[in-house]
C-alpha cells in the first residue's frame, strides 16, 4: 500500500532562516505531488504541485519554492523566512487521472 | 474560477444521532470532482467520500453519503450514526478534471457529544 511521510513533524525557525521541508512517498511511481498551506482555522491553499521530476508549478507568489529531485520526493524551501510563512504544511500525493489527493501529516511552522 | 463555500462554521450532534454537513460551490465546469475531507486533532487530512459530478448517484461509503444537487451545485455530507471518532474539522473541495488544484471551503468543525 501506499505510504507517505512528511518531516519533520514540528519546526520553530527565526526570521530570516532558511527552510528545507521533505516529504516522500512509498508504494506508487510517478505520482503528482502537492504542497498545500493551513492557516490557522481556515481551509488548505495549494503553494505548488508537481506531475514529474523536475516539474514544478506554483499557484502563488510568496517566498517559497519547491523542488522534485526524484520522483517519489517532493521538498519544500525557502531562503530567508517571514513571519507570514507560520502555518500548517501538508505534503499530498494522487495518482494520475483525476484521483483523490492523500495527505501526508503535515508540518507545524513557527516563525519567531 | 472555483469557489467552495461551508455555511457552517460548527455543529454539534449526539453520539449515535445523524448530521448533515452544508456545502456550496461555483464553477463553469461541466468536468469536475467534489470531496469531504475530515482533520481531527491530530491534524492529519482524511478523505472521506468523493463523488464525480457526471454521476448521478449519490456517494455513500459506510456511514457517510452525500446528497449531491448537482442543478443546485449543493454537496451535502450526512453521518449517521455518529461516533465520538467522528469529531473534526470536515472539509469540503472541489477539484476541475484535468486540472491540478483542489479547492477548499474553510471547513466546519463537527463536535460530536456523549
């Protein structure tokens, strides 16, 4: 079955430092891949997606980038954050043709 | 573009009453995806029930079915017999076919008492 893990689980960084998130997936290849942000009592924003390596699309502007070096791996990053980037990060995965997205744990990011 | 829109901000049942959770969306589409999603405390997103909107027939899978008013653009979620398991933030979305991006309502949160 599939699996997918996301880490680390909590993260507290200052301002200004940089961020690298991991998130991969077990059991499926070539999946598309999803990064989303949670804010506080609202629904999910969808920052990136990927259909394949090396493939990124972003749906917003902001200070963060994503990057797909294998296949299974999708990575969230930012060189310097901002207060504005605290959140709750959820990683995603689907198959191709219009499946349901299946969301890894998410990641709890504190600016300071 | 899509929009998703949950009425309820919250809702409280009975253990072992029924609940019926609101949702609307807007789109253009002809092609396109509905979903309930489920986050209880432990944050993690769980999908709950998907309906394609070319079918007509309700999604039902266990004790969760929707009501699907597809003229209306209406996407009900009903839980019957609920459980104190069931206690969440329910979400619900949309997705285009063919397109990559899932739509979120703010979500409602389901408090489900003993």
């Amino acid at each position: 079955s599939q699996t997918i893990h996301q880490w680390p689980a909590t993260l507290v960084q200052p301002v200004g430092s940089p961020l690298s998130l991991e998130c991969t997936v077990e059991g499926t290849s070539n999946p598309n891949l999803y990064w989303y942000r949670q804010a506080a009592g609202r629904g999910l924003q969808l920052l990136f997606y990927s259909v394949g390596i090396g493939q990124i699309s972003s749906e917003v502007p902001q200070n963060l980038s994503a990057s797909r070096p294998q296949d299974r791996q999708f990575i969230l990053s930012s060189k310097k954050l901002l207060l504005s980037d605290s959140g709750f990060y959820l990683c995603a995965w689907a198959d191709k043709h219009n499946q349901p997205q299946h969301f890894g744990d998410g990641t709890r990011l504190s600016i300071l | 573009a899509q929009t998703v829109t949950q009425s309820q901000p919250e809702m409280s049942v009975q253990e072992a009453e029924t609940v019926t959770l609101s949702c609307t969306y807007d789109t253009s589409e002809s092609d396109y995806y509905l979903f309930w999603y489920k986050q209880p405390p432990s944050r993690q997103m769980i999908l709950v029930i998907r309906q394609e909107a070319y079918k007509q027939q309700n999604a039902t899978e266990n004790r969760f079915s929707v009501n699907f008013q597809k003229a209306a653009k209406s996407f009900s979620l009903k839980i019957s017999d609920s459980q104190l398991g069931d206690a969440a933030m329910y979400f619900c979305a949309t997705k285009q076919g063919g397109s990559e991006k899932l739509v979120f309502g703010k979500g409602t949160k389901l408090t489900v008492n003993p």
